[in-house]
C-alpha cells in the first residue's frame, strides 16, 4: 500500500474522531440509568408528597383515601426484618463457615455448592410456591407471618452463603496459622481469628440481601399473605402484611388516590432501605476500624 | 496472690473447647444442609402436585395447546403457550434494551472512565439494581405506560412494551457489573500490546478486550435473561392479565410469572385442577431457568479463556 503522508494523517484523525464519537455514546448508554433513576424519583415524590402525612403512618389501610395508612405495612416489615436478619445470619454464615473451614473437598461439599449455586438463580415466586406447600399447607403455619419469615429467609439464604463463604476465604491464611500455633482449636480459630476480619464483608452481604428481601413482593402472595390488614400481629402466628405487599395492593385499586397512596408508600419503603444500606455501611466501617 | 485452681481452671476451658469442636462443626454442617433440604423442597413441591394436575391434563396438551382459560367455568382451556409466548415477548424487549446499554456501560467502565468517574456512577447502578420490582412496577405504569400512549395512542394501558423496557432497564446493572467484572479480567499487557502499535482505546476495547472477555460477556446476557423470564411485580402490574397468543408488543399479555400471583391472589379452592396450574406453571418456569443457568455456567467454564 502507499499512502501519502497526508493519506495517513486523514485515517489516523478518522480513527480518533470516532474513538471520540464512541466515548459519547458509551457515556451515554451509562448515564441512561442515572436519567432513569432520576425520573422514577422525581416521579414518586410528586405523586407521593400529597399522601406523606403523620396519618399515612397512624392509620390502618381504608376503603377511604383519606383516611388509609399503612401503620400495619411498616410494622410488619419491620417485625419480618427483626427476625429475617438474625435468623439468615445464623443459618448464612453458619453454613459459610461449614464450606470454607470445615468441609473436606469433596463429593459431599461440591453437592453442596451445586445446590446453592442453583438455588441463586431460582425465581423468586417458586420459593413462594415452596412456602405455600411446605410452610403453610404441610408444617399447618397457614398465611402466617411466621411462614413468611421462613419463606424470606430460605429465598436470602445462597446469595448470603456466597458473599459470607467469600469474605471467609479472603481472611490471610497467616492468621489461622497464628492462632493454631497458639494452641488454639479449630473453632478457638474460626471464632476468634477468622471471623472477626471477615465480618465487616459478612454483615454488608447480609444487609444488602434482607433488605432485597424487604422489597421483596411475589413469594410473599404466593403464600397467601392478606393484602387488606387493619390490625397489628399481636404473635408470628397472626396474618400480615408488609410495606411491598400494601403498595402493591393500592396500586391495584382504581382511584387516583390510591395511586398517590402508592407513591407515598414506595416513598417509606425507600427511605427504609436507605436507612438499612446506610447501617450497612456505618458497621462496616466501624468494624473495619478496629482489626 | 495464689492461683490455686489455675491449672483446674484451664483444664475446664479446655474440656470445654473441646466440647465445642466436637458439637460445633455438627451444627455448622445442619446449617449447610439447609440449602440441600430447600432445593429438595422445591422438587417436591412442585413435582408432587404437577403430577396430579398433568393426571388430568395430558402434558402434550398443556406443552402445545394455544389456550389458557384455566378459570374458566366452562370450556376450560390448558394451553400454556400464550404465558410461554407473553413471558418471551417482554424478555425479549428487555434483552433488546439492556443487553446494547448494559454491554456499551460496562465497556465505559472498563476503559475509558477515569477513577472518579467510575466511583459516582457504580454506586449509582447498585442503587438501581436495589430498586425494589414493585417500584418498577409503578414506575412502568405511571411514566411509560402513559408515555407509550402519547406516542401510540391505540396502546393499550397494560402492554409487554412498557413491562419489558422498564424490566429492560431493571437488568442493565447486572449485565453491565458482570461484563465490566470479565473485561477487567482481561490482563493489562494485552491492552498495552494494542496501544504500542498505536490503537485507539474503541479499537482496544472492540478488539482487544471484548473478544477476550466474550464468554463472560455472554454469561452475563444469559443470566440477564434468565433473571427477566423469572421477574414477577413488573409484568404484574404493568403488562396486564390477558394470556394471548400474541406477539405484538403494544397489547395486553400475561407472563407465567404473574398467571401464579393472579390465581394467588383469588379465591381458587385447593386441590382442584385449576389450582394445580399454579405448580404446572411453576414447574414449566423452574424447568426454564434452571436450563438457562445451567447453559450459562457451560459458557463460562467451556469458552473461558485462561490468561
């Protein structure tokens, strides 16, 4: 090929020039989901402001706009996310610390993370169809809270087995090593050596998947849980219902108002979220502190 | 001071220790087990009533027939191609949206954004992954929906366009975090090679790096995919509740997802074969997913190239 000077001079300023125009577009494509976002927000908080009263959260819901609230929503999320977070913690790591510091490689320990592995990429709405057969109609719990707790809990249960199982495997081997030749046992080790360095990756896995949970809708009517609830659980036996579950139902009914409700509803829900994502972030810090 | 029991005292801590290891790594493995028991549970249930609905309703019938009247009270109808048809329509216009903005954002990520440009925009893509579905849901129905009508004014207010573009944008996070975690995989000597023979960074990125990294790109379209044919409140709200055998994107569908909440949500008695549809359906949906994951865990494993 020859090519004059100026020939090639031209190809390699059209080669930057469109190295540029991509730059652009790439930049774009990712700002799509900022744009979005910020929509969805402005969105939600017009619609929403007119219902965001002291009443939306005093009131039990109402076949009246102006009177609904959503008291029995928030409070049974809050009581699902009481014993949820505990409860998936214990049986998370727990399974966690079995895989990375006990379990012998092999077939029983493979069988294990396929299982896991499989779970993870499971719809949601069949672990709701689990818990309708199992929970409610096998073990009796009916559409119970309780049967919602443990519904919730199996659902958050892979995804905080991987994040705990890879904070436990990012811990130095130099640390177990300390602690053995101190004379310390293996669970002398897990306890003292190993857990306290992964728990900050371990509690922002947890955190991050129980308030999925808490936003969580499709498994939670599948199990039958009420969506028109005006009362307070008084035990883990009662019906329920929680925040997702009460927007999903107004956004159902056919007056305007309900719709606002909705927008206020999915407001109180964000800022749950926010609030629990924000804890997430302060107990990381603090314990990454002081190790 | 004396310390008369001392070597007692560590006898006892040490008993008890060992106590511990004995029973602790019982316990750690009943937590583990756990997993084994759910997804055992999941088969059960599902299988255990499906056999007694496909009892009734032969599984050709269910598997080819082009209508689903299930709740009917007569002329009851068990064809399942219309959920299968309605839940493909919307994942297919939500691959359509997230698989080009989530591919060009994770090439942004990787190669071009400066530190402080990638540290404003991830988190904002976490926020948007941690959105709640019902809030898409809403957010389907109250801004696009209406949109998708002021362009189309024949559209109906439920249609899969609006449920599979705000499910579109539901995934761009997932594919864009998964492609950018194979592109970063990809060593830094092989851009570098590009680069001095004077590459441009799209030419890099184009044919360096996205041809390296393209089994993990690909896993990432097929777990997006599987994650939108299981997605449930979006299409729930948004899409409506008519199983029709249609592919045109601007009328009302329903997916298999939201026929289990819709029966869910009524009053069909237990037992009966309109109530089994829900774990036929159930069945079908799990049956699905669990092959496309599978396939996209060949495709990592199969094609990955080892630097």
């Amino acid at each position: 090929m020859n090519m004059t000077d100026a020939q090639l001079h031209a190809k390699t300023q059209r080669r930057r020039n469109k190295d540029k125009i991509n730059q652009l577009i790439f930049l774009a494509s990712t700002s799509i989901g900022i744009i979005v976002l910020m929509i969805l927000i402005i969105d939600i908080l017009i619609d929403g402001i007119h219902f965001l009263r002291p009443e939306l959260f005093t009131n039990f819901p109402s076949r009246l706009p102006s009177r609904a609230g959503l008291v029995s929503a928030l409070i049974g999320s809050i009581y699902m996310l009481l014993i949820l977070a505990p409860l998936s913690f214990i049986i998370g790591v727990g399974a966690a610390i079995y895989l990375v510091e006990y379990a012998k490689k092999g077939p029983v320990s493979n069988f294990i993370q396929v299982c896991i592995s499989t779970l993870a990429g499971i719809p949601s709405i069949v672990y709701g169809i689990l818990g309708l057969t199992i929970f409610v109609q096998l073990l009796n719990l009916g559409n119970s809270l309780l049967a919602g707790i443990f519904t919730m809990t199996l659902l958050v249960l892979p995804v905080i087995i991987v994040s705990s199982q890879e904070a436990i495997k990012a811990v130095p081997a130099a640390r177990r090593d300390a602690s053995f030749a101190l004379g310390a046992t293996k669970w002398q080790t897990v306890q003292n050596a190993v857990l306290p360095s992964a728990i900050p990756g371990i509690l922002t896995g947890v955190i991050l998947s129980v308030s999925r949970a808490i936003g969580e809708t499709a498994p939670l009517v599948v199990i039958g849980a009420a969506t028109f609830v005006p009362f307070l659980p008084a035990n883990l036996l009662d019906q329920f219902t929680v925040l997702p579950l009460q927007i999903y139902n107004w956004i159902g009914l056919p007056r305007i108002e309900f719709q606002q409700l909705a927008a206020s509803g999915i407001i109180v829900l964000l800022v749950l979220l926010v609030v629990m994502n924000i804890t997430a972030v302060v107990i990381r810090n603090k314990y990454q502190k002081n190790i | 001071m004396s310390a008369p029991n001392q070597t007692n005292l560590d006898m006892f801590k040490n008993n008890r220790s060992h106590l511990a290891d004995k029973i602790v790594p019982t316990l750690l493995f009943l937590c583990a087990l756990v997993s084994v028991l759910t997804l055992l549970g999941i088969i059960y249930a599902l299988f255990s009533e499906s056999i007694n609905f496909f009892k009734q309703v032969p599984v050709i019938d269910f598997l080819t027939g082009t209508q689903w009247f299930p709740l009917a009270e007569e002329g009851k109808e068990f064809g399942v191609l219309p959920l299968l048809t309605g839940t493909l329509l919307v994942t297919v216009i939500a691959c359509i949206v997230s698989i080009p903005i989530g591919l060009a954002s994770a090439i942004y990520l990787s190669e071009y954004a400066s530190d402080g440009v990638r540290r404003v925009l991830k988190p904002v893509l976490e926020i948007l992954a941690g959105v709640p579905t019902i809030v898409y849901g809403y957010f389907a129905l109250s801004v696009v929906s209406p949109f998708i009508q002021w362009i189309l004014p024949e559209t109906s207010l439920f249609n899969a366009l609006s449920a599979g573009i705000v499910m579109g944008i539901m995934i761009i996070p997932m594919i864009s975090s998964l492609s950018e975690d194979a592109m970063n995989a990809v060593p830094r000597a092989m851009r570098n090679g590009a680069f001095a023979l004077g590459a441009t960074r799209l030419e890099v990125a184009l044919k360096i790096v996205v041809p390296a990294a393209l089994s993990g790109i690909i896993a990432s379209f097929v777990l997006g995919f599987s994650r939108a044919i299981g997605e449930t409140m979006i299409v729930t709200v948004a899409a409506g509740g008519s199983p029709v055998l249609t592919l045109n994107p601007l009328e009302s569908i329903q997916t298999m997802t939201a026929y289990i909440v819709q029966v869910s949500m009524g009053d069909v008695a237990r037992g009966g074969v309109e109530y089994g549809t829900i774990y036929a359906v159930g069945l079908t949906l799990f049956l699905i997913t669990l092959l496309i994951n599978i396939f996209a865990n060949y495709i990592t494993k199969k094609f990955r190239e080892e630097y």
